[in-house]
C-alpha cells in the first residue's frame, strides 16, 4: 500500500509531535510513522498498570521559552498543576538536600571532610586542568576533585557504564553548566537560613535550582495523547506500530520514498516531499538508500538504555522527594522516583504509594535481560537497604525496559555527528533532524520541542532560516531556557538556504 504526505515525520515523541502539530495547524499535508504500537510520546509517555501511572524518568514542565509554554498550553489547556520540586541525594546512608543546603551538607560530611571540600575545590580554581576533554577534569575544575569524588563519581558512572574519563566534557558542560560551586553555596546558606526569596522578574534562573515545576495531572503522556489527537483534528496522521526500514530520495523528483512495516509484517510504502526524523541518527542512517559515507560514523554512535522497576507498596512511609538519587556505590539503582510527589493522581488510592526504581543499563548485558521476576527481587531488596519502603509491603510490580534513553557522549562522538550532519545537509537538504535521539543530543524537552518548532519554520520558509544544531549549544539556552526563537539562536542568522 502506498501513500503521499508533504511531510512524513518519523517518531512520536515531543520533538516529532510539536512538528505534526505545528504543520497541520498551518494546513500542511503531515503523517507520522511512530513504531511503538500502543501509544504515542516515546520517552515522555506514561505508562498505566493496574490504574497506577508512572513515566519513564520523570519529566518537569519548565521552560523559560516562551514559545514553548504557550505551546503546552494550547495542547494542554486545562490539566496542569503546579508542583513542588525537591529531590534529594542518597550517599553513604545520609540524605542531602539538592540543591544544596550548606549546614545540612556541612553536617553530614563532618568538619574534616567539608574543610577538605573547601580546599580541593581552591586548589583546582587556583590551578586548573587546562582545556578539560573529559568530564572529570571539568567538573574537577569547578567543584575540585574532593567533591567530584563525592557528588558525580558514583552516579555519573551508573547512568552511563564509562569511566568518567572517558565522558566528554561536553556532557557536563551541557548539563552541569550554569551551576558553579560559589552560586550553589550562596543559595544554599540563603536556603539554610530560609532568607531565599524568588528571583527577579527577568532575571537568570538555573534550571537546577528551580523550585516548582508544572505537570500534566496524570502525566506527561496527557501532553502527547492531546497533541496527537489535535494533530489528527487538523488533517494529520498519526500511525503506530510502523518501524522505517528504509529511506530512498530521489534528486529528480525531491520526493522521499520510505518503506515501513508492521508488527503483523505487512509493509506500507510513503513519499513525501519533507522527512523530519526524531529517529536515532544510528538507526536513521543505517535505513538510507543507498548508504550514506558516514554509515560508519552513525554506527559508532552509542546509547544508554534504561529500566524502570515500579514497586506498589501498601504503605503510609511517605516522602516529600519527586525523586532522590542514589549516589551510594552499594545498590545498583541509580535513582529512585516518587510518582505521588509528581501528582497524587498518579496513584489510585491513599493506601498505597508507588515507587519507581531506575537502572541504567545498556541493551543485551546482564541487567537488561534479567528476567522481570529478578529485577523486582533486586529492586524490592535495594529499596529496603536505602530503607524507603519496607520489601515485604510491597504487592504490584511492573518492569518497563526503555532503549536508547540516552545518546552517550563518549570522546568521539562529537566528531562523528559532525560527520553525518555534513553529509546529510548536503546531499539531503529536506531531511530535518530533531529531538534528542534524532539529532544525537541529550536534550531536554523544551529544548527537542524547539528544535522542531525552528524546524517547522524551515519547511514552511522553504529555506533553512534557523540552524537548530545552535539550540541548547550554550550554557545560557541549557540552563535557562530561552523567550523565543531568536534568543535560541543567538543575533546571528544563516544566510537562508533553499531546501523545496
């Protein structure tokens, strides 16, 4: 069976839905191919088992862009709250407030060991690793190797199964930046002694440090559910269980050719004159015909899976925490969730409470294909040696396996994106990348929607007005958000150039 769309968007995440959304809004022929083959919003959506609702790694609704608030709100209307935000640091059996609070921190760490703090970290602003590479030697560099060892070490290495020097440093200048140790004690004795108060209107806010956060009342899901519902509303298509097996462009022509299949193995066939791909790069490249050059530049791209083991729990221990990491190298799991703090309408009824337990891992080793019976016995064991819930009172479990939650940034892959981006802008100019698998890039989601919000002006300019590989590049965007387009960009504009 064959189709014709304008635009074929491939995945049905933030990025590829704020696209579908946007083009039918503004009348363009739009399909999306999403391969899951229930529900839309990839790694935003929510899960539902037995009536309790969780997400796959919590996702707070901020965003100083303007732009992208207004959109939440025109697809979401009327199903935000407003929570409070609190999470905390699990290591060496003590909880720390994060952000931090100085005495609390000062306490728990004893006097030797925060003097010792104190002076690592002037010793390493004093005499600093000249052009850090990796992440150790930048985050060396602002905290000092004491509080490295502490505060990154241990977690930094669960969620991403490498060595800390093998981490680029532009991982942690990404999501880290905007953060130093100076404003991070001053907030924290402001905190401590109850005098912090909200910052100016207008003034730099760090995401890290934000104190409420907006959320769907049942999920993040809501937000991809309505998006693609009104997407369909506005003439679009939304289509599950279709996995792209192959992209075929025709210079002649400028028309797409994509083939994709079903679960059940019928095959449908699209073209269209514009694909905007939220698809790992990896997977992506590998389906273009013929083969790109830098084929093997996108497979040496590499990703970091995730597992999320849900315990229900007949319970009263309650905790105020949205999530706690757990920085302790004696438990496997590197962060727990708390999905009533996210909203009390997550969980069903006041008897129960409902914790999700998160496992980074990557897909094919041990973790990942534990039978789901072993990985609640480890989680059910973790959770009581934290001491969160007691195992024996837990009654439901659900284990939810998501792969390439993560793009790693290990040392080379800055490199080979830059590779495959060259190619592909230049030998497929109506080829659009987006979102955080589609352009290799651990985004948030205000940022994987941006860049498909530019994206969306470029197909509808016939121009490439925007570069969207700028969005979230410097601490400023990463950190703050942005009020629109331009401030994403920065005063800078590319000479436009023709892609229809």
């Amino acid at each position: 069976m064959s189709h014709h769309t304008e635009t074929l968007v491939i995945g049905a995440g933030p990025a590829g839905l704020t696209a579908a959304y946007l083009l039918s809004k503004h009348g363009h022929g739009v399909t999306v191919l999403e391969s899951d083959p229930r529900q839309v919003g990839g790694i935003s959506r929510t899960v539902s088992h037995n009536g309790y609702l969780f997400d796959i790694g919590g996702h707070r609704f901020f965003s100083k862009s303007k732009a992208v608030v207004d959109l939440w709100d025109e697809i979401l209307p009327n199903d935000f709250i407003e929570r409070p935000r609190l999470s905390r640091i699990f290591y060496n059996g003590k909880y720390y407030a994060y952000p931090l609070k100085a005495f609390e921190a000062l306490k728990n760490l004893g006097v030797a060991t925060s003097v010792a703090c104190v002076a690592s970290y002037l010793y390493a602003r004093a005499r600093p690793v000249k052009e850090p590479k990796n992440f150790h030697d930048w985050v060396r560099n602002q905290f000092g190797e004491r509080l490295f060892s502490i505060f990154f070490k241990t977690y930094t290495e669960k969620v991403w199964g490498l060595s800390c020097d093998a981490i680029s440093a532009d991982w942690a200048a990404q999501r880290i930046k905007g953060l130093d140790l100076g404003s991070a004690i001053r907030d924290g004795v402001k905190r401590s002694l109850g005098l912090r108060r909200r910052a100016k209107a207008g003034g730099p806010v760090i995401k890290t440090l934000i104190e409420s956060f907006r959320y769907p009342r049942r999920g993040p899901g809501m937000m991809w559910e309505a998006a693609a519902a009104k997407t369909e509303g506005q003439g679009g298509r939304v289509l599950l269980d279709r996995t792209v097996d192959s992209l075929n462009f025709d210079a002649k022509t400028g028309l797409w050719t994509v083939t994709a299949h079903r679960s059940d193995g019928s095959r449908e066939t699209f073209t269209a004159r514009h694909v905007v791909s939220s698809a790992p790069v990896r997977e992506l490249v590998n389906a273009i015909r013929p083969r790109p050059l830098s084929t093997f530049n996108a497979r040496a791209l590499a990703y970091r899976d995730f597992i999320t083991v849900a315990l229900i729990a007949k319970s009263d221990k309650t905790f105020p925490d949205n999530w706690i990491y757990i920085h302790d190298p004696s438990v496997k799991v590197g962060r727990v969730q708390n999905f009533r703090s996210w909203s009390p309408e997550m969980i069903p009824d006041e008897a129960h409470t409902c914790l999700g337990l998160e496992y980074f891992c990557f897909e094919g080793d041990g973790l990942w294909t534990s039978p789901d019976e072993d990985l609640v016995a480890l989680a059910k064991a973790e959770i009581g040696r934290i001491g969160l819930i007691d195992p024996a009172d837990v009654v439901d479990a659900c284990v939810v396996r998501q792969p390439k939650a993560y793009p790693v940034y290990d040392e080379d892959y800055a490199s080979h994106v830059a590779t495959v981006r060259r190619e592909l802008e230049r030998d497929y100019p109506t080829l659009h990348l987006v979102g955080r698998n589609g352009m290799h890039k651990y985004n948030n989601q205000d940022h994987a929607m941006m860049t498909a919000m530019l994206t969306v002006e470029n197909i509808r300019a016939g121009a490439r007005l925007h570069d969207v590989w700028r969005v979230n590049e410097d601490a400023e965007y990463t950190e703050a958000g942005v009020s629109g387009a331009q401030d994403a960009l920065g005063s800078e504009r590319l000479v436009p150039r023709k892609v229809a």
